[in-house]
C-alpha cells in the first residue's frame, strides 16, 4: 500500500507541475513582430504597385489618417477618398522605410515609425516632385490574426514655401 | 488506509485547482488605460503652465517627435532644442484632448489620439496666431510603471498659406 501511496502522490504532483508550468501561454512576440513587419512590408508592395484596392485593405473599418492641412479622416471610406486621387496620379510614386517596429507582449496592439519618399505631380508645375517624410503608424491584430492599420499619420520633412 | 488514501486525493486536487486558477495574472486593463488617460491629462496640464522640464519628462529618453517640415527629431536631447522655442514665446499657450485612447492586454503599450490648439506668436506680424491640430503619440509603460511617450507626432489642420495670392 506504501508503494502504491507514494506513486499516486507521484503522479498528482506531476500532473500538478505539468498543468501549472503549461499554464501561461507561450511567447509568441518573436513572431507578432515578425507578422507587423510581414504586414508593413506587403502594404508597402501593394502601394509600390499602385494596387489601390489592395493597399485599402491593411487599414480597419474605423482607422484615422491623419495628414497635414486637413481635419483627422476617419473611417476607411474617407480614407480611400482621401487616397483616390494620389492613387489615380500618374506620376505617383511610393516607397517607404521602416525603423522601428514594437508589438506589445500581449501581441495586440503595435505601432511602427519609419520614413518615405513620395513622387506626385505638382498641381501647378504639372511636372513630377518628389518630397520625403516620416510616418508613425499604430495597428491592432483583428480576429483573424490579421495586424490593421487604426491610425496612420505622415508628414512630409519638406520646408514651408516661403511666403515672403 | 484506506480512509487517509480517499482524504489526500481531495486535498491533492484541491491543492492543484487552487494553484491553477491563481496562475494567470490579474487583468490590469482598465486601470492601464486610466493611468494613461491621467498621464495624458497631467502632460497637457504641465504644458499650459508651461513647465518646461516636466513637460520634457514625460518623453522616454529614445523618443522621437515628428512634426511637419522637419525630419524626426530623436532623442530627449533633439525633442529638448525643438521644443524650447516654442516655450520661450510669451504667446505660447496649447491643450490638447485625446480622443482615441488604447492600451495592450499586456499593458506594456498604448496610443492616444486627439486634436490640440496652439496660440503663438507670427513671426512675421509679431500678433498672436491659433492653430488647431491633431496629434499620434505612441506610448510604452516604464520599469517604474509610468507612460512615457516614445513617438510623438502633430500636424496642423490649416490649409497652407498659399505663397503669391496677396
């Protein structure tokens, strides 16, 4: 009976550590950051490629884009309205860079800062400028594992034209 | 034997089931995001009483500001020059009011979004001018369990003078 006492209390002890060591979950901020940078640098391709409905797809329904001389545009239809008209220029360029990417532990909430170049036709001139800037953009992993883009935010480093 | 054998079982499993459901930690996110939003709200205070240095404290020492018509400005040291212009300006006056606000489950990270006004000083009429704006700020929560802000950006919502109309 001593035997078989002290082999029950073997096994629940084992069983105990076994449940309790398996208890937290595994650490999966390697691959979280991975998967943002992934994600960062599909988005990049598909704008590089001016494929506009794709390039749309990496920010949620309620994402903020956030750009100099205009109120906060909210949502993603203003968004892609806001975007159409880059999207349809046909000296539009777009290239970006990233430099810092950091996903929470908890692997649902990230944010990136980087820096772009950015060709367009100049309203005035008709003719291609090319302008450079930075960009912080914050994402939250959807249900489906999926990272979107809630607020992107860029601006360029270009200085004022001098109004004299 | 019998009887002290059927006593350990259930004081085992209990022992087990008590350990286990006390091994997740606790859920801290509401109390997260409360003490960014009382981060937030004490930054914007410190900055309308124009307190210099606290208002340089709530950056991380590696964070960056990025703001129109400039390259990102990094580093406690870069954020400290870029800003104490706009502090020595007799004029200068900002509020700013978050209007998005998210913190991680894991409560080491968070963002906030939010418009701001700022009054300073034309340097052209020397009058005081408004602008209204809106701001990203990135946050990541300290060893010392406060928020510092590691990327801070801001941008105006004006439309660009035109240069030549008038």
């Amino acid at each position: 009976m001593h035997l078989r006492l002290s082999m029950l209390v073997s096994l629940l002890l084992l069983a105990f550590t076994t449940a309790c060591t398996q208890a937290p979950p595994p650490d999966t901020h390697a691959a979280d950051v991975q998967a943002l940078k992934d994600t960062e640098a599909g988005s990049a391709k598909a704008i590089a490629a001016k494929d506009f409905e794709k390039s749309m797809s990496y920010y949620a329904d309620d994402a903020s884009l956030l750009v100099p001389t205009a109120p906060e545009i909210n949502g993603k239809d203003a968004i892609r309205a806001a975007f159409k008209p880059l999207a349809d220029d046909p000296n539009f360029a777009h290239a970006c860079q990233t430099s810092r990417v950091e996903v929470a532990k908890s692997g649902d909430l990230g944010y990136t800062q980087g820096t772009y170049t950015m060709t367009t036709t100049d309203p005035k001139t008709k003719k291609p400028v090319t302008e450079k800037g930075k960009y912080l953009i914050t994402y939250k992993k959807q249900a489906d594992g999926t990272w979107k883009v809630v607020a992107d935010m860029e601006s360029s480093d270009m200085p004022l034209p001098a109004g004299k | 034997m019998h009887l002290r054998l059927s006593m350990l079982v259930p004081l085992l499993l209990l022992a087990f089931t008590t350990a286990c459901t006390q091994a997740p930690p606790p859920d801290t996110h509401a109390a997260d995001v409360q003490a960014l939003k009382d981060t937030e709200a004490a930054w914007s205070k410190v900055m309308a009483a124009k307190d210099f240095e606290k208002f340089i404290s709530y950056y991380a020492d590696d964070a960056s500001v990025l703001m129109p018509n400039a390259p990102a400005f990094n580093g406690k040291d870069a954020i400290r020059a870029a800003f104490k212009p706009l502090f020595d300006d007799p004029n200068f006056a900002m509020n700013f009011q978050g209007s998005r606000i998210e913190v991680a489950k894991s409560g080491d990270l968070g963002y906030t979004q939010g418009t701001y006004t700022v009054t300073m000083t034309d340097p052209k009429t020397k009058k005081p001018v408004t602008d209204k704006g809106k701001y990203l700020t990135a946050y990541k929560k300290q060893a010392d369990g406060t928020w510092k802000a590691v990327a801070d950006m801001s941008s105006s919502d004006m439309p660009l003078p035109t240069p030549g109309k008038k």
